[in-house]
C-alpha cells in the first residue's frame, strides 16, 4: 500500500493551489505549452478562442483555455533546469496527485508538454530566426542524475560517444540524455529543422561565452559542434530541453521542445528581429498544436 505524500514534500497553499504554480487541477489542460519568459504567456494565450483561467505567481504565469475545442495551458517557466525541476514535478501533481488524499492516482495521466523557447545554433547552415525541433535534448546540467532515468540502448550509445568526443573537466558535468516523443514531433515537419540540443547550467561560460571570466573548457564550441553519432548532429544549445525531456520520461509524459534560433555562434550573427521572429514561430506552431 502506498504512503500518503506529506505536507512538507508536496505542498499546497491557501486556495488548495500546487505551492509554485498556484494552479489547481480543475485550471490544468493536459496539452501544455511552455515558455520561459512570463511576458511570452501572453503572446501565446493571445491566439486563444478563450481564455478561462489566469493565474500568476513569481516567475510562473498560467493561461488555461481554448482553440476550438481544444483545451490548452500555456506555462511559463523562468530560465534553467531548476525551474524545470518545479514546473514538471508540479504539473505532474496536478494531473497525478488527489489533492484532497495526497495519494497517487491509480490511472496515471500522461501529459503532452511542448516547449516553445529560444536558442543559438551550433550549425553553421542554420541561419538565425530559423525553427528547430529537438531530435534529442543533452544535459550538461546535472539536472536527472538526481532521478533515475532509463535509456535505451541507442540513447546509451550515444552518451558513450559523446564521453569520449567532447572532454569534460572532471565534476564539471554528468551528461544525460532523453529523445523527444515521436507522437509530438512528427507533426512539426515542414519549415523546422531538427537535431540534438545541448541544455546547459548557464548563458555564459556553460556555453563558451567569454566576457571577463575565463573558461574552463575554451574549446566547447568547437567540440560540441563536431560531434556525430550515426547521422544525429548537435543543431543548436539552451538551458531547458535535456531537464523537460528527462523528467517527463522518468514521470511518463510526451515531450517535445522547439526554439527560435536566436543567435548563429559559429557566425557570430544575432537576429536583428528575435521577437517577430519567435512570435512567427509561435503563431506556426500554436497552429499544429490545436490540432494534434
């Protein structure tokens, strides 16, 4: 028989709202768009038929409503891993969790969570304000080494080649990986490119960028740009997919990130529209999504 879930480890505030994200359960689409930046929750709910739920709290904002008759959530998340940690464990209570028992559902729900995000590419022929889905998402974040996550063989393969084509300075990072779910990125075909993302525990030196402290791993850039494994390639690096397709895995979610390409780094180019051209990819996207 299953324990009951503490106060202290799943936490609820005074309206019977999940502690971070404030939403109760009744305010929660099983299809949910995350974003980063709060700003941007509106910039998506904005192409809703109807919004029936609003709910802001810190960094994290939530509309809940519909395309048609498809319910939606749009979430956002704030930057990193670490808020990828609550904002999946929190939407996973919220679909998996009785409230008012604070046990485990016996039928669990399986969500479908699409990032739509921002990020620099690695790939020299991927030109800024391009689209590209995540084929895979590599953690150097050391996000789901606190979990336990079970890869497949390939996945395994994988990660042994990564090991022995990019060096790592020792207790740098314990990479991970997780491949998206096919059910969701098969419907993002045309007009996205696709490849591996690289998630790291930072926007500066985590990704090569120097200002005035130096790098431990000066050449990342170029390692990360040169792995190959079979036909996958590294398309572009962030600071959430590995940490969204890791832990819906371990709680058996569909997951799927897309990004805006903000930035060429091996160009050195910067788009000189990011905004128009992430409302662009939102507007494209939003599409597919209501009618998957």
């Amino acid at each position: 028989m299953q324990d009951r879930i503490a106060e202290s480890e799943f936490i609820l505030n005074s309206r019977g709202a999940v502690y971070h994200l404030d939403v109760r359960p009744e305010e929660l689409a099983t299809t949910i768009i995350t974003v980063g930046d709060p700003d941007r929750v509106q910039q998506v709910s904005q192409h809703f038929d109807k919004v029936e739920h609003r709910s802001n709290h810190r960094e994290f904002v939530t509309h809940t409503g519909y395309i048609g008759s498809k319910r939606l959530s749009v979430v956002s998340t704030g930057i990193g891993t670490d808020n990828i940690d609550i904002v999946l464990n929190e939407l996973d209570a919220l679909a998996n969790i009785d409230f008012n028992t604070r046990f485990i559902k016996q039928t669990p729900v399986r969500l479908q969570i699409i990032r739509l995000g921002t990020s620099g590419a690695l790939n020299e022929h991927i030109p800024v304000d391009a689209y590209v889905v995540s084929s895979f998402g590599l953690g150097l974040d050391n996000l789901l080494p606190w979990y336990e996550l079970e890869n497949t063989a390939d996945e395994k393969a994988m990660l042994v080649a990564f090991s022995q084509q990019v060096t790592l300075r020792p207790g740098s990072a314990n990479p991970y990986l997780a491949a998206a779910s096919t059910d969701l990125s098969k419907h993002f075909q045309e007009g996205y490119h696709t490849g591996i993302t690289v998630t790291c525990p930072g926007f500066y030196a985590p990704q090569g960028r120097a200002l005035r402290g130096r790098l431990s791993h000066p050449q990342l850039l170029e390692q990360l740009t040169g792995f190959g494994f079979e036909s996958h390639r590294i398309t572009n690096f962030e600071m959430e997919t590995a940490g969204i397709y890791g832990l819906g895995r371990v709680l058996g979610h569909d997951c799927l990130s897309i990004s805006t390409i903000v930035a060429n780094r091996i160009r050195q180019e910067f788009s000189k529209d990011g905004a128009a051209a992430v409302q662009r990819m939102i507007e494209k996207s939003v599409e597919i999504i209501a009618e998957i």
